[in-house]
C-alpha cells in the first residue's frame, strides 16, 4: 500500500556501465527532479534548491518534444525557463547514463521507507520532515503506531482530524492493494491452468503479467488463452470451484474473484496474435512503451494484436518475432522491466540467467536439532534426489533461544553427526555450518574456538531490526570483518507482508562483501525472497558472489531454491555469479578462503 515505485527508485542507484544512450522520456527526467526535491525538502535542504528543481520538473514536463531530440539537436537546455547550468548538466547526465548522481546520494542517505509516507493523502514532505526528524518515524507501521497512540499530537499542526484521516487511508491502503506471495500465484495458477487445458479445444495457456516476471508478489492473475472455441473456455471457467464471485464474463474475456480473494482476468487470443498479447500482457509499462518506441522509429505499431506495417500484420504469433521486428533477441520475461534491458539487447549483451539446474548445493539448511523439522540425514537424502551435490546444515545458535539454538557444546556433537552422515551416505557431502546471530554490537554469539571448526559461518540479523540506519549498517559490517564469517544471510532483514527490511545501507554492506570476500546470500525463502532484484544485479556489478539458499526447514522446504532462482534471474545473475553454482571441491575451496579466525 502506498508502496515506493522501488525499481524505479533503486535503478537510480544501481552502478551500471556508462552508455551513449538510453530510452528516458521527459517523463521520467520530471519524475527524478520531483523525487530530488521531495527528498531534499525531507532532508531541510535550502528551499531554494528544493523549489529550483520542482520548477524545473513543471518545466520538463510541458515540453512539447522530447529533451533527447533537443540534445541531439545541439539545443542549449539552458535556453529552457528554471534551467541552468547545473541542472542542465543532469538532465544530460541521466539522458546518458539513465541516472543522476545527486538522487543517488540522497537515497544513500536517508530510508527509502520514508517515500512511502508521501502517498499517504495530506503527508507532503514538510510533514514527512517533521516526522523524521523529531519523532523518528521512517515507514507506515511506525507512523500508524504514532497515530494510535497519540504522538502526532506532539508535533505543530497534527491535530485529532489529520491522526484519524492518515489512519484511514492506511487502512483503505491495507484492504485495496492486498498482494499474494509467490508461493500463493503459484498454487492459483498452476491449478487454474491444469484446469483449462483440460477443456476441449484448447491449445495454450500461460499466465502472463507480473507473475510471470516473477515477482515477489502479485496483485492479480493475467491468463492467455488460444482455443476452437474460446466462449465455451469462458464458460467453464465462470464454474471453476474456486471462483467466489464473477465479476464479469464474455466471449474473449472474464474476470473472476477466487476464494482467496485473488482476482484473476482469463483473456482469449487468436493464435496469430498469440505472441503480441503474451509479451503485452507480460512487460512492465515501462518495458513496453520503450518495445513501441522502437517499433515507431521504424514505422511500425505494436500492440496485444500483433506487429502492423500500415494495416498489414507482419509478426506477432511468437513473442521472438515481436522483438525480432525491432531488431531485438527475445528477452527473457523476469527482464522485463524497463531497467535497462532494452539497452542490453540491443547491444546484445543480455545476460544468460542462471537456470535451476545450474544449482549444485544450497549452503543454508536447518535439522531439527533447532527449529527444522528432519534429521541431517533425511536433509541429505531428499537434496541428493533432487540432485545436490552438497548440502550444509547451519542451524541457528543459542541466542535465538525461541529457535531452541545451539550452544557450542551442541554444535560440537551435531559436527560428530555430520561426520557420521558424510560417512553412511553417498553421493551428497554434508558441510558443517551455522546461522550465527549478529548481536547488537556486531560480535557473533559464538566463540571463535568452535567457528573455526566449521566449514562455513552464515552471520544473520534477528534483533534489534529498529536500530537507525548508521548503527545497524555499522554493526553489519563489523560482524562481516569477523575472521570467521562466510555469508550474510537473508540481507535485508524483511519478511514480505509482514515486516519491512531494516534500515540499512546496502551499498557499503555490499563494498564491504567485495573488500572482505565474503558472500551474499539470496535467500529462496517466499516470504524472504532476499537479496532483492535490484541488490542482486549491484552485487553482481559488484563482483560479489551471491548464494542462492533454500532456508530450508523441511526436506520439502528444499524447494524454495526454485523461488530463489526466480529472484536471482530478476537480478541479472548468471550461473559464474552464483556462489553454489560451483561443484562441491570448488566451493570448499571459496569457503575456506573465507574462514581464517584462530
């Protein structure tokens, strides 16, 4: 709810290569300009550079013609009303390279939760300001606590009417934009499209959208469908048994609430628009408006219905021939978001995703010996039938005492245990780890004696997640300077739904993984899903490894690798970027390279 456009805030950030040029409307140029100034505004900046770039942005956004084509032109920005010479030099800047340097200072600088705040009716910066700076509220939960308890009242102009009305729109917030994990679409929609393949005449179904992107979590299901005779698939679907309400039905098109409350839209295509409306229904806005773009500068228009030439259709059965009709190789789907993609295609310098079977091991497993509910053994035995080479067990330590964590003397006999695994089962080497607590000050809760027994040591926050962004991010990286650490587990520190990440700079965090050679891990988790996408492609520019970990408390929990390989694909990563890529001698050796404590 009121959710920060996250992809569009973080690419800003993101170290991407220099390019000669990139696809950014004047939109867009607007839209940084006004994030800059709400943020400076936010920060107490001189209200004069806050009002020099809101005037600029009202500028941009009233040009008739496209700021590029006035670059290309050789037209003098300066020339523009409320633009001199240092804004002038940004619109250049992110027209060049698709960000602005100053924005990025800004993000690193104060919580990326405190835009959040500013979608709420009646919250402008000044207010958000006030806020943070005398009540230190950064994010929605905190300030719904303020509202309830009557600590806005503290602060000049928030009076009852203003505490009851920012309490009702987070409330309308929280009914109208509800979101269903990965694991819940999955359920959904691998259900619906068992049960509409079933019906006579029909060739194919795929859901398409957001969900198909693979992102974390979805708003509602797109479905595609080719069939004989498509009124009879409407039909069949409106008495699909988990269908609560339908909203509408037609001949091409239905719209259905679930049981869950999940709304899913059913749409019928022709087999020659097939292609056209699967790659429409799936890119982000901002990948398809730069798709059609590029099919205008060659005079072509592209919509769900295919590639026309005038009124000719030339392409649109395969989404490869879509992209082939803008000169483009086809685009993997998690992509398509319209961050730099389009750029990388046409230089034909896509990355090849990391695949499932890519994976070798997952280095983050829990027994039973704390919370996990299998033996090391039976976490063997089902990692090697699905095809691991390795596992390692890293069950939590004794601070996390609600986890019935282990205190050294456990953890000694649990390594005993491995041995014996390692010994009665073949074909899997068990590697003996742990999930260290990261205390308050950055020590880990282990002694080094027993760390350096291990084969690897997973440090993890699970306290103390309200610390204030220079502290939790100091103590981060004094646990990961450590002798004894290897990966930093689940990094953010956020449970999708139910708790927002900490407040932490992920950029020095990451620096900090690079100078150190340590690792990062994207936990599978569903509710985790962390590394984000965005973190993931600066830790790859990074040239740190990312681990790609199940988390997994269960044998079935092992499948959480295949949400993990979803998000690590979101980010860009390739199979070298993946740490359990590796077979099971390479990543020993990267592991002890991280494990030099006495």
């Amino acid at each position: 709810m009121f959710a920060v456009d996250r992809g569009r805030r973080f690419r800003q950030c993101l170290p991407l290569p220099m390019k000669t040029s990139v696809s950014v409307s004047n939109d867009d140029v607007a839209k940084v300009f006004d994030e800059i100034a709400d943020l400076l505004e936010i920060d107490d900046a001189n209200p004069f550079r806050v009002r020099a770039y809101r005037n600029a942005a009202r500028t941009i956004q009233s040009l008739g013609r496209s700021l590029q084509v006035f670059v290309d032109e050789g037209r003098d920005l300066k020339s523009f009303p409320g633009i001199g010479q240092d804004l002038a030099v940004k619109i250049e800047e992110m027209l060049r390279t698709g960000r602005v340097q100053a924005l990025d200072a800004l993000h690193r600088k104060l919580p990326a939760s405190l835009e959040e705040l500013l979608r709420i009716p009646g919250m402008g910066p000044k207010r958000v300001q006030a806020m943070y700076h005398q009540l230190g509220i950064k994010n929605l939960s905190q300030l719904e606590r303020a509202a309830r308890s009557g600590r806005l009242r503290e602060l000049p102009g928030f009076g009852p009417k203003l505490q009851q009305q920012i309490l009702g729109s987070i409330t309308a917030g929280k009914s109208k934009e509800a979101r269903w994990s990965r694991t819940e679409s999955i359920g959904s929609a691998g259900k619906i499209v068992e049960f509409l393949r079933a019906v006579p005449g029909v060739a194919e179904v795929v859901p398409a959208g957001s969900y198909r992107r693979g992102k974390e979590s979805i708003g509602d299901l797109d479905v595609l469908v080719t069939a004989t005779d498509t009124a009879l698939v409407m039909r069949r679907f409106a008495d699909y048994e988990d269908v609560q309400r339908v909203v509408s039905s037609g001949s091409t098109r239905s719209t259905v609430i679930l049981r869950s409350g999940l709304q899913v839209d059913v749409r019928a295509v022709d087999r020659e628009s097939f292609g056209a409306a699967l790659h429409y229904f799936t890119g982000s806005k901002s990948h398809n408006i730069q798709v059609r773009r590029l099919g205008q500068k060659r005079g072509l228009k592209i919509n769900e219905y295919g590639v026309f030439k005038g009124k000719r259709r030339i392409a649109g059965k395969t989404e490869k021939q879509v992209f082939a009709a803008v000169g483009l190789p086809w685009v993997a789907p998690e992509l398509r978001e319209g961050g730099g993609e389009i750029e990388a295609a046409r230089r034909r310098d896509l990355p090849h995703l990391i695949e499932r079977k890519d994976l070798r091991g997952d280095l983050h497993t829990h027994s039973r010996a704390s919370d996990g509910k299998a033996t090391i053994k039976a976490m063997a035995l089902a990692a090697r039938d699905l095809g691991l080479q390795y596992i390692a067990v890293t069950d939590h330590s004794k601070h996390l005492a609600v986890a019935r964590g282990l205190d050294e003397k456990r953890l000694m006999r649990q390594l005993e245990e491995i041995d014996r695994v390692n010994e009665a089962v073949s074909g899997i080497t068990v590697f003996k780890g742990i999930e260290v607590d990261i205390l308050e000050d950055g020590s880990l809760d282990l002694s080094d004696t027993v760390l350096a027994r291990l084969d690897l040591v997973i440090g993890a926050v699970h306290s103390h997640f309200q610390l204030p962004r220079r502290k939790q991010t100091e103590r981060i990286l004094r646990a990961m300077d450590h002798g004894c650490f290897s990966i930093l587990a689940h990094p953010g520190g956020r449970l999708i739904g139910r708790r927002e990440g900490y407040d932490v700079d992920m950029e020095r965090v990451i620096r900090q993984a690079a100078d150190r050679g340590c690792f990062l891990e994207l936990n599978g988790q569903p509710k985790r899903l962390d590394l984000t996408d965005v973190f993931c492609r600066m830790a790859r520019d990074a040239g740190v490894l990312v681990c790609v970990n199940s988390d997994a408390h269960s044998t079935h929990e092992l499948g959480n690798l295949d949400h993990g390989v979803v998000q690590a694909r979101r980010g860009w990563l390739e199979k070298n970027d993946v740490l359990n890529s590796r077979t099971t001698g390479g990543v020993k050796r990267l592991l002890k390279t991280t494990m030099h404590c006495a």
